[in-house]
C-alpha cells in the first residue's frame, strides 16, 4: 500500500501560481532597437518553433520539477503486508559474569580444562536459540554493568553479542546488584506477569553502588522474577612443579561463591537458585529454565516499510538536467551565410 509521511506537504503545490499572481511583476527597461522578425526567423530555421512553444515547453519542465519535489519531500513510503510476531513468551533478561573470575579453567570439556567464560557462551547460546517466543535481552557485568542487546526477539544478534563477550570487558570486579538493577529499569515497562531475569555469576558483589539484597528488593517490587546460577566447580588441582604431580594442590576455585546471597535474591522475587559445578549441570539448569509456561501477551504486528522518495526526485535531477540542455540549445550562437541567417550546431 502506498503511503505519504507527510501529506500536508503537498499544500505547498499552489504556492507557484500564488507567488505569479500575487506577486507584483518585475520591471525591466526595453531595449533601445527593437528587430520584431528576428525571433521568427530563429524560430524557421529550428523547424518553424515559436518563442511560444518553447515557452510552453520550459514551463512544463518546471512544474513537472515542482511536482516532483513536493512528491518528494512528502516522504512517499510502501507498506508491506502485516507480519505477526510472536504473541506469547516472556521478557528475559540474561545477566552474564564477564568479571576476570570468569577465566578460571575449573571446567572440563572433552577431557580438557576451559574457562568458565567459553563454558557458558556455548551453554546460554544453545538456549537463546531455543527461545524462539521470547523476548531476549543481554547485560553483561564486572565491575560495571552494561546494557549490551535490549530486548528483542532477534536471537540471532543476542547471541552474537554473547559470543563476542570478551573477559574483563566491564571490569574485573562483580557487580550483581548493579547488574540486577540495570535489568529492572529494562522490564519494569513491561507486563508484570513476563518479568523474567536469570544471573549468572561465579562470585561475590565486590563493585557497584547498588548491594544484591537491596537490587532484590526493588526486583521484588517491580515484580520481576529472577533466578541465579552459581558457576564454578567445588574443586580443581593446581599442578605442582614444573607442571607435574609433585607439589599439586587440590583447592576449591568457588570459595568466593555467594551462594547465600544468590539463593535469598531468588526466594524473594519467586526465583529459585541452581548450582553448576560443571558444563553438564550448567546445561541441565537451562533446559530446567526451559520449563517454565509462556505468558500469554497481546498480539503484535509488524509492517515493513520502503521508503520511495528517491524516485520522484530522481525525476526532478533529470527534468532539470532536460530544462538546461534546452536553455544551452536555445542559447545557440547565430552566423550569417549567403544572406541567410545560419544558426551554429
């Protein structure tokens, strides 16, 4: 369907006739020698064509450039047919760890140690494809929190930006509650009954101006239901030296952990708590996440659109290019030959 933005441009298509009629004529002095059949002569030798005609001429090149420019400048557009989005799902926010933490290499993949980091890239990408009917946002946390995709049911990007999360970004503290915070400014416009938040995390809150129990609050208030993960294992071997056996150490690369702080913020927004000491269980958490029953919200549509204002202006450039070559063309110099007037080609 064709649609103008503006329409009430196209107010301004008499202003040409206005200004001719209202305005008072232009005053100019006649010349002193007047040759009244030296126009007609011209106009034989171009095929017979009056000062009229070409008159006539110039004046529809520029209405029709006129026309093209108030077309243009009321931004005609094409409406597609309407697109409809997903109408049931939550609004889920992801709050993901980037703190240096994250680079401890306590979890095992295919019989090698990897970083926390790379464990839950693969892990949370897997289920933002899985949410097709939600709406995902990404924030990413250290010592500061940042906003990194709004909420979008474009999964392909949110995951991209996951993937592209690199360790230390933010910072290399933890800031949950202002993680926790950021994201209830982020669904508070939303329906109450599909405010959804997961945090992910390794450690404690060391950063930030918000605490975790004061961020739950408020997510309390807002009704926004968050759920945390604890990730890290309970135990890991250092190895001794020269990288061999002979002086390893077994410690526990989770004692920063909160895990209290992480299961009170869950219980007092109606959450509930998961502990992931390796990539199984992390996997397992999310399909567990997966359970949870669509909201239902009201239906949404989208129509795309295409902007078509460069067409008629396209055509006002090559009007105009059209009314100068007629301008150079009548401008042509005149010479005399065996008494005939001969006009230079």
């Amino acid at each position: 369907m064709l649609e103008l933005q503006w329409p009430w441009v196209l107010l301004l298509l008499p202003l040409p006739a206005l200004v001719y009629f209202l305005m008072p004529a232009n005053k100019r002095e006649e010349a002193a020698l007047l040759v009244p059949f030296y126009d007609t002569l011209a106009g034989l030798e171009r095929g017979g064509q009056t000062r009229s005609g070409a008159g006539r001429w110039s004046l529809g090149l520029l209405l029709g450039i006129w026309l093209a420019c108030v077309l243009a400048a009321a931004r005609p557009q094409w409406i597609g047919a309407p697109i409809a989005l997903p109408a049931s799902g939550r609004d889920l926010l992801l709050a993901v760890d980037i703190s240096g933490s994250m680079e401890t290499r306590d979890m095992q993949v295919a019989n090698q140690q990897v970083d926390r980091l790379s464990v839950v890239k693969r892990v949370v990408g897997e289920f933002v494809e899985r949410r097709k009917s939600d709406r995902l946002g990404l924030v990413l946390f250290g010592t500061r929190a940042y906003l990194q995709a709004p909420l979008t049911f474009d999964r392909v990007t949110v995951n991209r930006l996951l993937q592209e999360a690199q360790l230390g970004f933010a910072g290399e503290k933890t800031a949950i509650g202002d993680a926790i915070g950021l994201s209830i400014k982020r669904l508070r416009e939303r329906p109450e009954s599909s405010r959804v938040l997961i945090v992910l995390t390794d450690g404690a809150n060391t950063a930030g101006e918000v605490t975790p129990l004061r961020a739950a609050e408020l997510a309390q208030q807002a009704k926004v239901k968050i759920y945390t993960i604890g990730i890290g294992a309970d135990e890991m071997v250092t190895p001794g030296i020269f990288g061999g056996t002979f002086g390893a150490r077994r410690i526990n690369p989770s004692i920063d952990l909160d895990e209290e702080s992480l299961k009170r913020i869950a219980e007092q927004t109606g959450g509930q708590y998961f502990r992931a000491r390796d990539p199984a269980q992390l996997r397992d958490i999310y399909l567990a996440l997966d359970q949870l029953e669509p909201i239902e919200q009201d239906n949404e549509v989208f129509r795309p659109t295409r902007a078509l204002f460069h067409w008629p202006l396209g055509l006002a450039l090559l009007l105009s290019f059209g009314l100068a070559g007629r301008q150079l063309y009548r401008r042509r110099p005149a010479r005399q030959s065996g008494g005939k007037l001969v006009l230079e080609k």
